[in-house]
C-alpha cells in the first residue's frame, strides 16, 4: 500500500457565455489560426490561478463541466479562488452562481495498492518528433511501414504502452513503470483538430500563435499499478503533450 494521494479533484461547471467571450476577447480568432478552447481554457485557469494552475484538466462539455487534478487542499484553493481575477473565476464558475453552488473540491481518499485494477480513460495527442516536427504517431508509422497494413487503434495504444513504460536509453522518470494496460485498452473516439499553441504577449498585443494540426483521440480501457508511488506522479503529470491545454488527464473508475 501506498500513503493517501495529495491529489485533489477539482470540479468546475465553466459559464458558457462568459467562456465565448472570454475566447473573443483574448484570442485571435480567424481563417489561418482558429480558437482552440483547450487554449483558452489554459489562459483562464492561468488567469484565476497563477503558477498554481490546475493541470491536467479535461472539459467534457457544457453540462459536465472541467475537471482537473491540483495539489491544492481546500484551505488553498479557498485562499487562490480569493484572489483569481474576478472575471476569471466567474467564467470557470468558481463561486456560486444560480446554476450551481460553485467549484467542488475532492480529496483522493484511497491508497494505490500493487496490483490494484482500475477503469481509466485519457484524452490524448498520440504524436511523435520526426524530422518534418510533431507528427501524428499513426501517419508517422504508415510512412515507416512502407504499404504494410495498419490499424489506427493498434498504433495509438502501443503508443501509450511506449509512453508509460521506462525507457531503456534516457534516465527513468519518477511517472515512468507506475502501471500495466490490460488488453481491453481501445480507441473510443479519434477526430482531427487544429490546435494553437501562443506566444506570450508583449506590449498589450493581443497572444498569437502557429496552427498545430494533430490527432484528438479517446483511449479507454484498465489499467493494473505497479508503483503506486509512480502512478501518483503519474497522475499528476498527465500523460503525453500539451498536458496543459486538456490533454493527457487520465480519468479513473472503478473496474467493470
């Protein structure tokens, strides 16, 4: 057994209104370089937190809302949401409003127990360097098949394999080994999606940015613990790239 997790589960039910415009106010948006709401989602948070931004976060939808792992307790997290800009923390629904009584804030009560099986799902950008950058790992290994035939689901779940396991050639990281998938991991949804990724503004110009355009793809399935010390960092790392733009959370349930 492992000591309790120092994580805490953020919930937040962001306004939809408010979230358009906040994305109108402080993100180009035109034919070349499209909003991306991870994106503004990221500026957000970083407005109403600071340093202290929870990530990694996943936003389900409008009725849903955002969760995000943060090793806040609630004494900091009361003091933070305090202080967040005002405009911010109103457009992530932080205070209670007439639609709900404000963010939720859950402890993770449990200890990760070596062997213990859990359900997860994990939304993720399956992509790997190459020389001409970021490619999407399925397209980069049709290239490298040479006409051999490919599944896209195949490729994206050994590729988180590879992502979680130790790597032979680098030193190991504290997240690396901390689990095993089983066999029923599956792609559960895949779409193409354009994301932007800003500079920092300088002179009170408006954040730009260059178009990435990548794989968004759902992967579900269980996982057994190895290292619950590991799959703690793990957690709160998330997994993959742009882990702080609504990437790379893993989502836990109980097995079934």
């Amino acid at each position: 057994m492992s000591r309790p997790s120092s994580l805490h589960l953020l919930h937040t039910q962001p306004d939809a209104r408010l979230l358009a415009a906040w994305v109108a106010r402080h993100h180009t948006r035109h034919e070349r370089q499209p909003s991306d709401l991870g994106d503004a989602l990221h500026g957000l948070l970083r407005a109403a937190f600071g340093e202290a931004a929870p990530q990694p976060f996943r936003y389900l939808d409008e009725r849903q809302g955002l969760l995000a792992y943060t090793a806040l307790d609630a004494d900091a997290m009361r003091a933070q949401v305090a202080l967040a800009d005002p405009l911010a923390a109103q457009t992530l629904g932080l205070g209670a409003n007439g639609r709900h009584d404000g963010y939720r804030l859950r402890p993770f009560p449990v200890r990760w127990a070596v062997g213990q099986v859990l359900g997860f799902e994990v939304r993720l950008r399956p992509t790997v360097r190459a020389a001409k950058g970021e490619r999407d790992a399925f397209l980069h290994a049709v290239e490298q098949a040479r006409g051999a035939p490919l599944q896209r689901e195949a490729v994206y779940v050994q590729w988180l394999r590879e992502h979680l396991a130790p790597r032979e050639s680098t030193a190991r990281e504290a997240w690396q080994g901390a689990v095993d998938l089983l066999e029923d991991v599956h792609l559960a949804g895949f779409q193409r999606q354009q994301v932007v990724r800003r500079t920092q503004a300088a002179g009170g110009e408006v954040r730009r940015g260059r178009v990435i355009d990548g794989p968004d793809a759902l992967l579900k399935g269980h996982l057994r613990v190895r290292d619950p010390a590991a799959f703690e960092q793990l957690l709160a790392r998330g997994v993959g790239r742009h882990r702080a733009f609504g990437f790379g959370m893993l989502l836990l349930s109980r097995p079934g």
